[in-house]
C-alpha cells in the first residue's frame, strides 16, 4: 500500500496558503507543493517535524496508508 501525504488537508485546517506555510518552514514554495502534491519521492525526518510544528498536528495526521481508491489522481503519477 502506497503512502498518502495529507499535507493539503492539514494546511488547509491551519488556515494557511502553500507560500505561508512555506515560508513558515524556511522551505520552497516549490517543495512545498511537490510534497503537497506527492511528486516528492521522500520526506525527511527533519521535513516532518519541521510540518508538523507549524501545523500543530502529528505524523500520523500527514502520514497515512492509502488504499488504491482513496489516493488522489496527481499522487498516482
């Protein structure tokens, strides 16, 4: 089972848009949006704390095993 990144849904929650949150974390707009959009192959450990902290949220809110019918179009590429 593949790993979906629920980076939208949480940002979304934290009321934040892909370039504050980018900023937040000291990343790219660019990065932020492949992880976003799950054309980022890995994800470090130092990347997850880093989303986690701004987003008030756990690993396990942006990390979940996906079923083939729950991914998302774009994270099939």
């Amino acid at each position: 089972m593949p790993v979906e990144v629920r980076l939208k849904e949480m940002r979304s929650r934290a009321g934040l848009s892909q370039n504050q949150l980018a900023k937040k974390i000291d990343m790219t707009l660019g990065t932020v949006q492949d992880i976003e959009y799950g054309k980022q192959k890995s994800i470090t450990y130092s990347t997850l704390e880093k989303l986690c902290m701004a987003l008030s949220c756990q690993v396990g809110d942006l990390l979940v095993l996906a079923r083939e019918g729950n991914m998302d179009d774009k994270a099939k590429e």
